[in-house]
C-alpha cells in the first residue's frame, strides 16, 4: 500500500467554492468524531459508574459514525486519498501513455462506483421511509439521515468527475496527449 497523499495526482483541494464545501464538510467530519468519542466516554461512565444508561446513546453513535464517515467521502475523493495499492504502478512510469490511460480508468471507476453507492443507498433510504423505518431505541425515522449520506456520497462522485475533467484540461493545456 501507498501513502497517495504525496503524490503528483493529490493536489490539495482549498480554491473556490470546492475547497470551501470540503473545509466545511471535514469539519462537520471532524465535530462528528470529536462528538463520537464524547459520547463514548459519557456513555460509558454513566453505564459502569452511575449504573445508569443514557437512552439514546446507541442511535446517536449510529448516526454519528455515519455522518463521521460519509462527511469524509467527498473530501478523501477529490483529493485522491483513497486506500491503494502501488503494485503496477512502478512499470508504468516508462510508458506515459500507458500511465495516463491507467489513471483515467482509475479515475472513471471512482466516479461510476460513487454514483454506484449513491444509487444504492438512495433505493435503502426508499425503502426505509416506505416501511417507516425506526432506529431501535429512540424509534426516529432513518430515511432522512440515509437520503443525507446518499447525497454526500453523489457530491463526492459529482466533484471528483468535475476535478478529473479540469485535470484533463490542464493536461492538454501543458501539451500532453489527448485522450
């Protein structure tokens, strides 16, 4: 495995109205876990303590883990910071058009499976709010927090195929191949 965050592929995202929604959405990312790990902590003191559990605490770290982790895919997606593997990575780097042809499938197949997921858990949030889905203690509805990590799961898909058409154009910019 590679560390891709220092790659050339991984500018850091911070222009425009872009980088102004994933600074926004890494903090919202950042509250959710800074949250996750208070409420861990209370939990766990009030349950072994106190000898007195607090009622919600399982929906909330459901919802909070969710929203912890979904706040990140847009941000890990347009930077290029997913989990990979440098296993063919070294023989392409005598072949540039090899190399760019493997970068853009890459970059297609991010952003099928992004929209892939999106979809998918669009049709469970469907099914949630058709069934009147409840969480387990609380009984509150799930569809709309399952519409909310659909939706961050597409604006990641969505931003990272606009990223990868500006890097195409950059690309032709510096006389590079058209591909």
């Amino acid at each position: 495995m590679s560390d891709t965050s220092q790659g050339p592929d991984t500018p850091q995202v911070t222009e425009g109205i872009t980088g102004t929604l994933v600074r926004i959405l890494s903090y919202a990312g950042a509250i959710g876990i800074f949250s996750l790990m208070a409420l861990v902590f209370v939990s766990v003191f009030f349950r072994y303590v106190l000898n007195d559990p607090i009622l919600a605490v399982e929906d909330i770290m459901a919802m909070l883990l969710g929203v912890t982790i979904f706040t990140a895919v847009p941000s890990v997606t347009l930077a290029r910071r997913h989990i990979s593997v440098d296993l063919l990575t070294k023989p392409f780097e005598f072949f540039p058009l090899a190399d760019r042809i493997r970068r853009i499938v890459i970059d297609l197949g991010v952003v099928v499976m992004s929209f892939y997921v999106s979809y998918l858990i669009n049709i469970q949030a469907m099914r949630y709010m058709k069934r009147e889905t409840l969480t387990l203690t609380m009984e509150w509805p799930l569809h709309p927090i399952t519409f909310l990590f659909s939706g961050l799961v597409l604006a990641g898909g969505i931003l990272f195929a606009l990223r990868t058409l500006k890097d195409k154009g950059e690309y032709e910019e510096k006389g590079g191949l058209d591909l």
